[in-house]
C-alpha cells in the first residue's frame, strides 16, 4: 500500500504554495489526489515528484496549462532540455566576466525582468520600484516599454491564471506600475499644439497596463496623449473626441479574448465617431478580435514599435492642417 501525504507535507516537498497546487489540481488536472472521510487531500509520492516536475517546467517559462497533461517523461525532458540551456548560459556567464551567475546580465532587459518578477513574488514593492527606477536610467524607453514592461505585465497576467500568483501579488503589481506610468507620463514634454489621441480600454476591458504604455508611447511620438482610465462605453469615449478636438483614439484590448460585448461596442463607436478620427486598437487579446476590425476598418498595432510608425503616418496626414 503506498504511503499518502496531506498537503502540508507536499507543499514542503515540492516548494509550492497550497494555493497553487490546488489550482493545478482543478482547473487543470495536473494530480488527482485521493480524499479522505473529512475531505482532506492525500497524495502520493508519485504526484509529489510530479508536481515537482510541473514546477521545474513552469519556472523555465513553459505554460501549465500547455503542459500538466503531458506524462512525466516528456516533463523530464523538459526539465533537462531547460538545464542544459541554463547551464549553457551560466557558463557564457561566468567566462565574460560581465554576468550575473544567472545567465541574465545587469543592464539588459532580461536581466530587470527577472529582478521585477522576483520582487513581485516576494511582495516586496519599494524592491520593485527601485529595480523600475534603475532600468529606467540603463535603458532606453523602447527597451524599457517592450522589453521590461510589456513582457512584465504578460507574465503576471499568465502566473495570475494560473495560479502561481494571487491576487495580492497582482494588486501590488499593479499599483507599483500604474504610479511608475504615470510619473513617465508626467514627465514627457509636449507642445500643447500638437494633435490629441484619446486612450482607453472599451467596455468590458478592466485591465489598464497597455492603455498606460500606449499613452506613454504616443506621448514620447509627439502627441499630446489624454489617458481616460479603463473600460468606457463607446458613448463616453465619442464625448471625450469631440470636447477635446482628438484626432485618433487608441484602445487597449488585454482580456478576455472572447468578449461578445466587444464587436458590437467597436462598431458603436466606429459609427458614432467621425470618420476622420483614426480609431487605433491594440493588446494582447486584439488578435482575437481581428474579424471585428477589419469589418470595421479599424487598425490593429501589433506593439508598441507598431503604434509609433501608425502615428507618425497620422502625423504627416495632419501636418500642416491642425496644428
């Protein structure tokens, strides 16, 4: 008869929180523990040494949904095909003299993300402030926005679906990175003269990162960027288009991906709107939306380089003609 273990022990075996691995066990079946009388889970050490593989996997960036129904001896070959690259990288490490001891160099991009995700995990916010601070002044703000804060902001809203950070990991998170935005913004000189683009997230779209980098990124293009905060009827965006005098809205689309709310709110706006504001649409989830868009003939940035070469083609349209 094999030996069985409540989940404090498992936890301590494996490094993963409860939490977590009850996540795994529902939403996607990664064990399937027994229960006793009381409802207690008891797993065996099989499921133990397989969640510690699922663990391994997961911290060298393989997603848990793509990979908890796969057996075990794809996730070992994972797991070694993942340290054959770390040590790889360790040893170019060690040998220039400019690493880390991790693969990850000071100064790069790579090297503040892992900085950033670990402070987050560990809910240490001044940590992650001093580590956005710091990559600020190395890196330039294309690097900083697509190579630091994009990739962030992704990851955290993958390890919070997963369940290998919590709510309070992303409410930190977040607030962290929306004050650190905001300063960016603040802090970009603008002429007042130059044309207005109005940014957003449309009904339904609460997550507000990419709408913040959008504004940033349309404000260091020449813009004179009006951030409106997130999820706006299309009615309300409308207003703001005309009060303000914009010449272009740009709307950030993060999740969820299958929103039937969506399409018929960007085809309200499309129609409310004048058809000489530009109506930009970009984020994570945009791709899913892609038939709406194109009915619609509303542009879709595929990132943030992608937003900047659409604005300066706005620009030139302009120039001479508002401003």
């Amino acid at each position: 008869m094999k030996h069985k273990h409540p989940i404090k022990v498992v936890e301590k075996r494996t490094g993963l929180s409860s939490h977590v691995i009850r996540i795994w066990e529902r939403r996607y079946g990664a064990v399937t523990p027994e229960r006793t009388e009381s409802n207690r889970r008891m797993y065996t050490d099989e499921e133990i040494d397989r969640l510690v593989l699922l663990r391994k996997a997961t911290e060298a960036g393989e997603s848990i949904g793509q990979i908890a129904g796969l057996p075990n001896e794809e996730l070992n070959k994972l797991v070694e095909t993942s340290a054959a690259y770390i040590n790889k990288d360790d040893e170019i490490s060690s040998g220039d003299g400019h690493g880390n001891g991790d693969g990850k160099h000071e100064h790069e991009p790579q090297f503040y993300l892992k900085e950033c995700l670990d402070a987050i995990v560990e809910l240490e916010s001044e940590r992650l402030e001093k580590i956005l601070l710091k990559a600020s002044s190395e890196l330039t703000q294309p690097e900083m926005m697509e190579k630091v804060l994009e990739p962030l902001m992704h990851k955290i809203g993958d390890l919070w679906r997963e369940g290998t950070l919590r709510v309070v990991h992303e409410h930190l998170a977040s607030a962290v990175v929306r004050s650190f935005l905001g300063n960016m913004v603040g802090a970009l000189k603008v002429n007042e003269t130059a044309p207005k683009i109005i940014v957003t997230t449309p009904l339904g779209q609460i997550h507000e990162f990419g709408a913040l980098m959008v504004t940033v990124s349309a404000s260091s293009a020449g813009w004179n960027s009006v951030y409106l905060g997130a999820e706006l009827p299309a009615e309300e965006i409308a207003n703001a288009v005309k009060n303000m005098g914009a010449k272009a809205v740009a709307l950030s689309i993060v999740y969820p991906p299958d929103d039937p709310r969506l399409a018929p709110e960007l085809r309200k706006l499309r129609q409310i709107l004048d058809d000489k504001i530009v109506l930009l649409v970009g984020g994570r989830s945009s791709g899913a939306y892609n038939e709406a868009l194109e009915n619609l003939g509303i542009e879709r940035m595929q990132n943030l380089s992608d937003l900047h070469k659409h604005l300066e083609r706005i620009r030139k349209e302009i120039n001479g003609v508002s401003y």
